[in-house]
C-alpha cells in the first residue's frame, strides 16, 4: 500500500514535465483550434530544437553541480561561424567548431583543476565568446549553408519535423547518459564526487567530458539555429541562457546532486518554446511574457516540492 | 625483516603529516590472509590515517607499503590499491546518494560494462546482500538517496565484498556498524567471520570495543601516530585495551583546584540543560566561573548541547535554562568562525558593535580602541589591526575569535573545540586567559576532544549518543575514566 502509494509519487514526478507540456499545448488548442494541426504544431516548436539541443548542453554541465551562464552566447558564436565559414570554407569552418568544443571541454578542465566556482569562469566566458562573435560578425549577416537549411526545414508527412527531431535528441541521450555504463560513472560524479574519486576515476576526465558534451550540443543548437534563421547574429540566442537553465530544472533536474533527467529537459525546452505562444494568443503583452514564463516556472516547482514532501512523509 | 609469506600487506615506518600536525608517526603493520585485526583508538590516533594510506588516498610522506611482497611505495593509488583486492568502507558513506544501488555497484567494477551490464550489477549486489542479511529488503533499482542510513551501509559494505574481474585479499571496514541495530550489526559481523574462513582478511575499526574483542584475531592499538600496543585479541579484555589507549596517569588535586570544587556549591547555577535524548535525569550544570568540560568521542552530541544552550540564551527555544548571555566560539574557524573578507579589527568588534553607537552609526574611534586593547591583550601578532584577517596565522586567527566573544558582553562562553589546529604556544596563552577570565566570574562550556584540555576544567561531562554517560568532577577526573565511558557499550 505505502509502497504503491510511493511509487505512484515517484511516477507523479517523472511525469510532472510531460503533464505540464500536455497542460499547455491543451491551453493553446483551446485558445486556437487552428495550432492542432501540422503547420501549427510546426510553427509553434519551430525554434524548439536549437532551445532543445542548448538545454541538454546546459544539462551536462549541471549533471556536475557546475552552471553554464555562457551557453547563449556560445550559441550565437556558433551561429557566426557557421554562417561565416561553413557555405565557402567548410573546413576551417567545421575546424573553428571543433576548436570551440575543445574550448569548452578546457574550462571544464580548468575549472576542476583550480576548484573555481563555474559560474564566474563561465559568466567571463560569454563576454569572450559574445566578442569573439561581434569581431568575427559586426552586423547580422553570413549565410546558413543549403543542406543545414533543408535539413532544419524538412517536410515529413503527418508529424511536424520539430517533434521528430526533439524525440531523437531525447531517446540518444537518455540512452547515453542514463543507460550506458559510463553514463553512470558520470552522473556520480556529481552524486558523491569523492566516492567517485575513491573508486578509482579520473574526476579530470569526467568533468572535460561532461563540459566537451557541453560544447557539442551547444554547437549542435547553433547549427540548428541558423538553418531555420538562414542568418547569423551574434546576439540571437542570448536568452538561451535562461532558457536553458529553466529548461532543465523545469524537466525535473535539480542544480547539485547529479540529479538530471535529458527526456525531461527535451520537454522543459518544447514548454518554454511553446509558453510564448499561449501568451500570445491569451493577448498577454510581450512585455509580460517573461514575468509570466517566470510564473510558470514558479508553479511547476511548486508542484515538484510539494510531491516531494508528500514522498517524505 | 623479509615478508613472511601469506602476508597481504605489509607497513613500515609510515609517517604523515598534515602541516604541523603529525598524524602518522612512524607505523609498522601487517596483515596475514585469512586474519582479522582490530583495530582502536582515541579520536586523531590516526587511525583513518593509516586505513586512507592503505586505500590509496592519501600518499604517505615517507615508509614502504608492500602488497604481497611487492614494494609499491612508488605510484600507490586507489587504482593500484583496487588491482591489488584491497578495498574500504570508509566511515563516512561513499555511494553517490542519485543513482541507483545497482549503479553504485558499477561505480566500483570498471568490468560492468557493455550490454546488460544494469542486469549483472544488480545481481552481483543482490547475492551479497542475500547471503549477509537475509530479507533485507533492499531492490537493487532502488535510488541510494531514499534508502535509511542502515540500509546504505549495507549496501556499502555489501558492495566491497563483490567480486568481478579484480581479485579480493584485505576489506577495511571503518565503523562498519554506526549506523546498524545491534541484530543487523551482529549478521554482519559473522558474514566478515565466514569471509575470513575463507582466507579474506579484514581490518576492523570500531569504538565499541566489544565487536573488537569479539571478532579479532589480533588487535592493534594506536595513539598519537604510532602503534603502541598489539596483541591477540584474546590477550585483552576491556580493560586492558582502554589502559592500552590512554596513559594512565593520574593527576592529583592541587589546592586551587579543591577550592574550585568547593565553590561549585555556592555560586549561582548560571546554565543548566538537559539533552532530548536523556533518557535518565542527568543534565549539565554550570555555577558562574566555572570551566566545564565537554568529554567524549567527536560527534556524540557535544556541539548539539552547545548550540542547544546558545539557542536558548537568544531566546529560540525551552528544554535549557541559561542565565546571561552568551557567546559561541566556533571550532570550524574557516566555516563558522572568521569573516575572511574583513580586517582583524572588525573581525573582533564584530559581536560588540551595537555597544559603540553614536547617532545610530558605528563609533570609529572607539572600535578601533577595542580592536587595539584586545590585541595587547590576547597577543595578536599583527603589525596594524586593519589588516584582512587572513593575514593572520591560523593560531592568531583564532585569538581574534576568542577576543571576539570574550571582548562582548556574554558571561557564558560555548566553545566547540576551538583549538583545532592550533599550535602549543597559542593553546598555552589561550588557557591562562580562560583562567582568568573564569577567575573574574565567566562560565565557560567547552568541548574538547584533546584529553590534555579536560585538566583545565572544574567539571567533566562525557558524552556518548547524545546522552551524558558520566558526570566528573575534577578531582575523579581520569583519562582512563573518561575512555571507559566514552567506550562503553549499551547492550
């Protein structure tokens, strides 16, 4: 009885990010049949893969009790140098690319090594990448090369691209980091980083792995970015930042213990993706929308602790 | 000397220091295959020390490790500790609280891995917890962070018996059953007597001195760093291995001291508290001018009873009665005790401040007086007081929170074992200041964990579980008395 009971709460959790999305997309078909269709549901998660893919690289970085404020304007870094380089010189292109992931997997390194609060070595680091950007691209411009653009663009029959594309991003990673053998040894390491360490691994290497896993998603969200935008600027995604810190604590993660959940955070992104339209169509202006995500946020929380402390008692 | 064969480990002359303290003084230790040794000793014997060195992680200053005969002094490590099948449990839990028990097991077994891993572990885990705790109870999906304590370090000590690719010789289990009832506690220790029947060998480190005599083939005892006594376990009994902790010397009852326990009579009581856990009527007493000391083994509820008696003098809470108030001296300086940003000054004048307004801002002048007073007082070897706190030795430092509480207002002090890390030369000036600063009608409450500490108080009080076990005036007060006690068991 208390066992099931239990395990209900449990299940009440987990599934918390998934009702919260259904609660909205049920708002906005209410508000406006028309977005129940393919065209609609496309338009309102057109931009929930770059959201997705940035959230699941912020979700690595909090897997070890770390914080990424640099993720938005990496992104946007991104977006310039494949908007720069990737149409006429793919090969330096795809190099800076790899240069910027090598990056990030060294401030993971450094911030292991030198015990330095992530958040002051990452919130340093977006003024270096928003610069790096701005000198690379003063002024919006470059140009997404043709086969990102038809690939973010795809048309499949019946199910709007968006949600295809976030069901893949969710079903590899939860399989990485949640089933795999060395996913584990990962999330311990924001667990019990000690027990981790006295079981014989390299701390070093978890933390590079987990910020170089960082980096690449962050990429990846650039690509994706500027294949539906076809043009770069340096300062497209710095609410991404927000975003996807939002993202992963809204899809169930917590900020220290390694307690992450990636198919949640990939649903914590389509919901904030998605949270602007309904604000839109309830004639909410746009200068109350953020206060507004903040309030959907606050009450998903809300909802999270006080299932919590029923499990506790 | 050569290894003998059927050795498994074999230590000599391993030293370690940490900064000035030395916590490994030197130590010689061996053990066979198939044997059992107990290990005790009081609080910073070095005891954890020594069972890090074995684990491989801490790498000691000088001395030879051999395993099996090898030397592997050079490029020891928790790897090379695991390659060799020696493993611990250390006292404070190492699984990672968000993953599963059958996660916690891969986390240990680089062999777990590749397809179906998750159905291995979890039956590699589910095996051991069967054979040692029949109905256990405990799911191998289950998530770490929401079993109870016990259940976690069976698990714990379940998953250092597991075996996958890498051989087993030597488990160390340090204060294995801390957190298990004494039915739980009793199964797992005849689970380690069949494991050694197997020619495994265990270090056991415990303070209940009767799983000690009980399970041992061999005991050793440590004090101060060093090996000072070892024996087979058969050879002690309780006595003998609690004289073997503590030097037994008694200290006779000097004049001054008579007269202080004369006084206890007739001063007003100025604390009197009682722990939630007492079962008996037992309570700490303090008379204004008293030292009373706060005996025990770290962590039996001796900072509890403070911070109960300082909640209680801000008003927060019943269950004590405290006359005056008080201030409380943190032992955990860098945590709890300095403010690192600020300078040594305000780090003094801190608690003092609503005494020196004028016109509701603070008084410069007369903050900088206090600051400068106190230092001729207490002896801060500073050139300015104005500089950071930090600038300070860590002796000094904690000066400058001792003037901090004795500067104010309080006729109580709480002391949490303040002299943590302190060096000789401060510790002596610190005790003549406390003596007078009682000779002049302050109370002091002071927990200590150094035996040496407990000859400056008027009144003992030894602590065990949350509870006083032994209520001591100074003039009984003895090491060996306060050993028995903290040692003693309650079944």
């Amino acid at each position: 009885m208390t066992a099931a009971a239990l395990l209900n709460r449990d299940l009440l959790r987990r599934a918390l990010p998934g009702i919260t999305l259904a609660i909205l997309l049920v708002a906005i078909f209410v508000k406006q049949p028309m977005a129940m269709s393919q065209f609609g549901l496309t338009l309102i998660f057109q931009y929930a893969v770059p959201i997705a893919l940035a959230t699941i690289a912020q979700m690595f970085v909090i897997a070890v009790n770390d914080l990424d404020l640099s993720i938005g304007a990496f992104v946007g870094l991104v977006t310039c140098i494949a908007g720069l380089y990737l149409p006429t010189q793919p090969l330096l292109g795809i190099f800076l690319l790899l240069l910027c992931i090598a990056a990030y997997a060294a401030i993971g390194a450094l911030i292991h090594l030198r015990n330095l609060p992530s958040i002051v070595v990452t919130l340093g680091m977006s003024f270096v990448w928003a610069g790096l950007a701005v000198l690379l691209l003063p002024t919006p411009g470059g140009k997404a090369p043709d086969w990102l653009h038809g690939l973010m663009n795809l048309k499949v029959p019946m199910i709007p691209f968006p949600i295809i594309a976030a069901l893949v991003i969710a079903v590899l990673v939860q399989a990485a980091l949640m089933h795999s053998s060395y996913g584990v040894v990962l999330r311990g390491t924001g667990g019990n980083p000690k027990a981790v360490a006295r079981a014989g691994w390299s701390l070093l290497k978890t933390k590079m792995v987990m910020f170089g896993l960082a980096g690449t998603f962050g990429v990846l969200s650039g690509l994706s970015l500027i294949g539906l935008t076809s043009a770069a600027d340096a300062h497209i995604a710095d609410r991404y930042t927000l975003y996807s810190i939002a993202g992963v604590i809204l899809g169930g993660g917590a900020f220290i213990g390694g307690i992450v959940s990636p198919a949640g955070a990939v649903l914590g992104a389509l919901t904030l993706a998605s949270a602007g339209w309904l604000l839109g169509f309830l004639h909410i202006s746009p200068d109350w929308q953020i206060g507004a995500q903040g309030a959907i946020l606050i009450v998903v929380l809300t909802l999270r602790a006080l299932i919590s402390r029923g499990a506790v008692r | 000397m050569g290894t003998q064969p059927g050795q498994i480990v074999s230590l000599k002359g391993v030293a370690k220091s940490f900064g000035a303290v030395r916590a490994l003084a030197g130590v010689d230790l061996a053990v066979g295959a198939g044997e059992c040794l107990g290990l005790v000793g009081h609080n910073g014997a070095g005891k954890s020390t020594l069972m890090n060195v074995l684990a491989g992680t801490l790498s000691p200053d000088t001395g030879a490790i051999e395993i099996q005969g090898r030397d592997r002094a050079g490029g020891y490590s928790v790897t090379a500790a695991h390659r060799s099948g020696i493993r611990c449990v250390f006292q404070e839990l190492s699984l990672c609280p968000n993953l599963t028990v059958a996660e916690n097991t891969r986390i240990m077994h680089p062999a777990l891995k590749g397809f179906g891993w998750k159905q291995r572990a979890g039956r590699l885990i589910k095996e051991k917890l069967d054979e040692i705790l029949p109905g256990h109870g405990i799911s191998p999906g289950e998530t770490v962070g929401e079993l109870s304590l016990g259940q976690r370090q069976m698990v714990e000590i379940a998953r250092a018996f597991t075996v996958t690719d890498e051989p087993l010789h030597l488990v160390i289990l340090d204060e294995p059953t801390s957190s298990l009832d004494a039915a739980t506690a009793k199964q797992l220790l005849d689970f380690v007597r069949r494991e050694i029947a197997r020619g495994r060998s265990v270090i056991l480190i415990s303070h209940l001195l009767g799983e000690i005599l009980q399970y041992s083939d061999r005991v050793v005892v440590m004090k101060d760093g060093k090996v000072v006594a070892e024996r087979p376990a058969n050879e002690f009994d309780r006595d003998s291995l609690v004289a073997a902790m503590g030097t037994v010397a008694e200290h006779p009852a000097t004049p001054a001291e008579m007269r202080a326990a004369r006084a206890r009579t007739r001063a007003p009581i100025v604390v009197r508290a009682k722990s939630a856990l007492q079962s008996d009527d037992r309570e700490l007493v303090a008379h204004r001018g008293e030292i009373i000391g706060l005996a025990g083994l770290a962590g039996h509820g001796q900072t509890r009873m403070l911070l109960q008696v300082f909640a209680r003098s801000v008003g927060k809470m019943h269950g004590a009665e405290v006359q005056g108030p008080a201030a409380f001296i943190a032992g955990d300086r860098q945590t709890e005790g300095i403010f690192p940003l600020w300078s040594i000054a305000r780090n003094v004048t801190v608690r003092s401040l609503p005494k020196m307004l004028k016109h509701q801002l603070v008084d410069a002048p007369r903050e900088a007086e206090m600051a400068r007073s106190w230092q001729q007082r207490i002896k801060i070897r500073t050139p300015d007081m104005d500089n950071n706190i930090l600038s300070l030795s860590g002796g000094n430092q904690q000066k400058a929170v001792f003037a901090r509480a004795l500067g104010s207002d309080a006729e109580i002090v709480l002391m949490d074992d303040p002299m943590r890390g302190v060096d000789v030369g401060t510790k002596l000036e610190v005790y003549d200041i406390l003596r007078a600063e009682a000779a002049t009608g302050r109370t002091f409450l002071w927990y200590t964990t150094e035996m040496d500490e407990l000859n400056y108080c008027d009144h003992i009080y030894v602590f065990r579980n949350g509870r006083i076990v032994a209520d001591l005036p100074r003039e009984e007060m003895t090491e060996q008395k306060i050993l028995q006690s903290s040692f003693q068991e309650s079944a």
